[in-house]
C-alpha cells in the first residue's frame, strides 16, 4: 500500500473537502450494504491509501482519513476541533509560553446541530427492524426524514460540518487560535504570513507526523488550499517545511477559488491588493509543491461545465461539491495500484500513483508544473457512433484564465473514466472504455502527444448531503433523459443516486494567459520603478530582490510553453 496524506487549508478548501469525503464515506457503506446497487459491491478501490485504522481505548476499531484540516477559529460549526471518533474533550490549555501575565479564557457558544447532525449522532444505525425485516432508508419513513434533511441543506449551510458525514480523527481539524476574522479581512498573502506564529506552525507539524510515521510507504499528498487569502501563506509555510522533511515525496496541489472571491470591488488599491497576492500566492505554491492545478471559475453557473446543473455561485456548499467531484476522480487511479495486474480488468485498469502522475505531466520534454483540470459531470453514455469523440467534446475545463480552442503539439495528459454507461444501459468495461477511447484518439483532428487512461467501473456514488442542484435532464443513475422528469427544476440525492465521471489533468500552452496574467500583475505592481504596490509587499515581508525572483520564474514557466519554442526545438 502506497498512503497519501491530506491537507486542507482554509474556508473553500474544507467545503470542498467536506464533499469529497462524503462521496469516500459513501463508497465504504455501498461495499457493505446488502441493499445496493451491485456496481458498488467490487470497486477494486483500496481505500487504505486515504483512510487510517486505529482502536480507542474501548477497543473500538475506527477507520478514519488520513487528514489535516485547518481553518479560523470557529469555523467548524457544532463539531468538535477533537473530531468525532472519542469522548475526550479537548484541552483549553493555552500554548502560547511568551506572555507571562493573566490570561482570560473567552469561549464561544458552540452552535446547535442541524437536522441533517442530528439524525448522524442520535440514530447510529439507520436501519430498521420491522417485523423481523430490515428496513434501510428507501422505506417510507426514513424518505420522508431524509426528505426533511436534504430540505433543511438547502435552505441553509454555514459551516462546512454542516453537511459532514465522516468521523474525523482528534489530530485531523485545526482552528488557527486567535484568527476569528470574516473570510473578506484575510484576503491577501500579507495578512497570513503571521498565523503560524505562537507556537501554531509546530503544532500542526506534530499532527502531520502523527499521520505521517503510521505510513509504511507514501506516496504523495494531497493539499487542497483556498488560495484567495491568507490561507495561501499559510498553506506555503506548511509546505515548505514539508520540503525539507520529504524531500522526495511529490505534492499535488488544488489550488481553489470560490466564485464569491472574485468580486471586485472596483477601487484601484483593492485591484492593486488583489493582483499583487494573485501573483505573490501562485509564486509561492508552486515553488512548494510538484504538481499545482488551479481549480475555480468566477462563474461557475454560467459554464459549460454546469450544463446540467442549477448552481448559486455565491453558495459555497453548491460549487464545491462539483469540484469535490473532480478531485474524487482525479484520486481514483492512485487507488488501484495495490492490485495485482491481472486483477478484474473488467472493473479497473490505468493505476498510477501521485509521483506518476506528476512526472507525467511535469517531467517530460517541456517542463510545466501547472496543469489544467477538464470534466464532464454527468459523463455521456458511450453508445452510438463516435461515442468517445462526445465525450471529449464533453470535457469542460474548471481552470480559470486559459486560452480555448489552442493546438499543443506538446501537450500531455492523464484522463479518468469512471461509471460510464455503454450498451443496454449498464456501466461499460474497463475494456470497453480503451476502445473507445482509443478510436476517438485516432479520428481526432487534433490530439496530445501522450495520454494516460484510467478506468474504473463505480461511478460517483451521490451521498444524502449531496446539494439539491441537478436539472431534471439527469437520471436516476446519471444518464441524460430525452424528456425532462416533471416537477422541481432541480434535483438532489433522492432522485440521483450516481454519476458516469470523465475529468482530465493536462500540460497545455492554453494555461499560458493565467501565467502571464500573474507575470504581468508582478511586474506591473510590484517590480517596475515606480510600482504603485512595492510598499505594500514589502509591508508583506517580501524585499524587491524576492519578487525579483518571482520574477524570474515566472518568465522562466512562460517560455517553457511558447510555441514558438517548439518551432525552434524542433529545427535544432
């Protein structure tokens, strides 16, 4: 087994998050229901790679992710910071040694559970038994308490606990002590240069030893950071300090932005603000890690992407259930490769795990450590000519600022499928997929130099959490309906119980205007004589020789992708 550790950082990061665990939560109960759809019973997933078995000292055995989560104080709503697996209240001991007078202890009013809390904590098993017959929640009376619940989501989220399924170790969720800010006053990578102070940056080193010396062999981690504030800075001196401990252990990062976070506020120096730590927070992350993916249109109801959806961009618990979606996929592969490679071709083929992935995607003839995140939610179905071409034509990015429409002869790329559905209705073969998939490559006009393929037979299972937002296009099980259902314009959980999943990480040119968008903000802000923003970050802790150096990198990622650089290439 090859583990991978977690790290969220920040609001939108553990919203997504959140999601992302419910659907990993989901699949461990489909396994283990007699009740459910038989494609869930043989995932050939191993599930070990994200999770961790552990006991509490009354010998009950918990399975719990591998995670380190950290936010503002009080952002977890009416969990716990000591999770949810043991009883131990957690200690209100303060940390900080350099203050030697009185301390007073101010403590928040803990928040009252929701509806959809309550029956999680107050009904461990939610079957039940009538005369001798084991009900699950397909019967009347838990459809009509599940109906309450997915009603209660909807009509509110404020915490990304709210709509939680999993049970979280004591060491996995961090509040950052002292930092009970609105989102909108830690908005820039200044701000949050000083949030590990006191003590906090050690702390959550401990708790990612702690996760980090159970594993026998990791392979990568995993972070998820909401970089349009402060976060990001936290998130850097997270990783730099990963850096010079794992050296050799890749790091693949999500970098995500909420549609609410590009608002614009139409003054010069919020502008000014705003570039400067777009370009100051993508220099930094990507100097820390091996893969950076940017994740987050401004208006992700409007894309092509939310075809088949009705999403409020500005309701975080809509649009980060569609990128938890993605990066679910996108994680898939790096749980088959436990399996042996005569295993089931049927339901799986394509393992790769995080240093494969990367290398892929950075390490071939151009170097390119930011990639661009496509996907179709719902995929289509492959049946009928040209099947497979549909469903590239389907792939829709979810990186924000990249050109469309450009031919790369360069380019590389890696491509989950998942639960798609072929012929009679049912989920197709992993085979089936190759040869599809492989046709439509070879009808392409316009093709990448390499793409990796990976299958998997489970489609996305859709938890109970999951927000109301699909259209009534889509079924029961993801398929596209000719006549839309009458009723809502919307749909949830109730009504839509998987999802057929495609999603695609590519090293293209066409990410070359978010480079030079940040090139741009750096030089024109910040480095040129006369920089109207070279006193604020310097008041960020950054002198111009640093930014110099920004600088530098950025030109340096810009010319890797030129075209006309493989024009030049290729004539030596």
């Amino acid at each position: 087994m090859k583990e991978i550790v977690t790290v969220q950082v920040g609001g939108f990061a553990n919203f997504v998050g959140s999601h992302f665990w419910n659907f990993q939560d989901e699949l461990l109960g489909l396994a283990e229901d007699p009740y459910a759809d038989s494609v869930f019973k043989k995932q050939h997933l191993d599930m070990d790679v994200l999770y961790r078995t552990g006991e509490t000292q009354q010998g009950i055995l918990t399975y719990a992710p591998r995670l380190v989560s950290l936010g503002f104080q009080g952002s977890l709503g009416s969990i716990s910071s000591h999770g949810t697996l043991y009883n131990d209240e957690p200690t209100t001991t303060s940390n900080v040694t350099t203050w030697t007078a009185g301390v007073s202890t101010h403590t928040a009013e803990r928040h009252e559970k929701n509806l959809f809390l309550r029956s999680l904590y107050e009904e461990p098993d939610k079957s039940k038994t009538i005369d001798d017959r084991t009900v699950d929640r397909s019967g009347p009376q838990r459809e009509y308490q599940d109906k309450d619940i997915v009603e209660s989501l909807d009509k509110g989220v404020k915490f990304w606990t709210d709509f939680s399924k999993v049970d979280y170790h004591p060491q996995s969720l961090y509040e950052l002590s002292g930092l009970w800010m609105d989102a909108w006053e830690f908005d820039n990578y200044g701000i949050g240069r000083d949030a590990l102070a006191h003590g906090r940056e050690e702390e959550i080193s401990e708790r990612l030893r702690f996760f980090l010396e159970e594993c026998d062999r990791i392979q990568g981690f995993q972070f998820i950071v909401d970089d349009s504030g402060g976060f990001s800075a936290v998130a850097a001196e997270l990783l730099e300090n990963i850096a010079d401990e794992y050296s050799n252990t890749p790091v693949l990062l999500y970098a995500l932005r909420a549609p609410e976070s590009y608002v614009n506020l139409g003054k010069q120096r919020q502008t000014i603000l705003r570039s400067l730590h777009d370009a100051v927070s993508f220099s930094r992350l990507s100097s820390c890690c091996s893969l950076l993916v940017p994740v987050g249109l401004p208006s992700l109801s409007t894309s092509r992407a939310s075809s088949f959806f009705c999403i409020e961009d500005e309701n975080p618990y809509h649009c980060s259930a569609i990128y938890a979606a993605a990066l679910h996929s996108i994680s898939l592969p790096f749980r088959m490769g436990s399996l042996a490679p005569t295993t089931d071709l049927h339901h799986v083929s394509g393992a790769v795990d995080v240093n494969d992935v990367v290398q892929l995607l950075s390490g071939q003839s151009r170097r390119n450590k930011v990639a661009i995140l496509d996907m179709a939610m719902p995929a289509p179905s492959l049946t009928g000519k040209e099947a497979g071409e549909k469903l590239l034509n389907c792939l829709h990015p979810v990186t924000p600022e990249i050109a469309e429409d450009v031919e790369d002869l360069q380019a590389v790329e890696t491509m989950t499928i998942h639960g798609v559905i072929g012929p009679g209705g049912h989920q197709a073969s992993a085979s089936e997929v190759k040869d599809t998939m492989h046709v439509a490559y070879e009808h392409a006009t316009t093709r990448p130099k390499f793409c990796h393929l990976s299958v998997a037979h489970t489609p996305l299972p859709v938890p109970l959490p999951f927000p109301s937002i699909f259209k009534n296009v889509v079924g029961r099980h993801g398929e596209l309906l000719e006549n839309p259902t009458a009723g809502p314009p919307s749909k949830g959980s109730l009504d839509v119980h998987s999802i057929p999943m495609a999603v695609r990480l590519r090293s293209s040119n066409a990410i070359l205007p978010y480079l030079e968008n940040r090139l741009g903000y750096l030089q024109r802000y910040g480095v040129d004589r006369g920089a109207p923003g070279a006193e604020l970050v310097r008041s960020w802790g950054f002198e111009k020789d640093e930014l110099e150096d920004f600088g530098e990198a950025l030109s340096k990622m810009v010319f890797e992708l030129k075209p006309h650089r493989e024009v030049s290439s290729d004539s030596d």
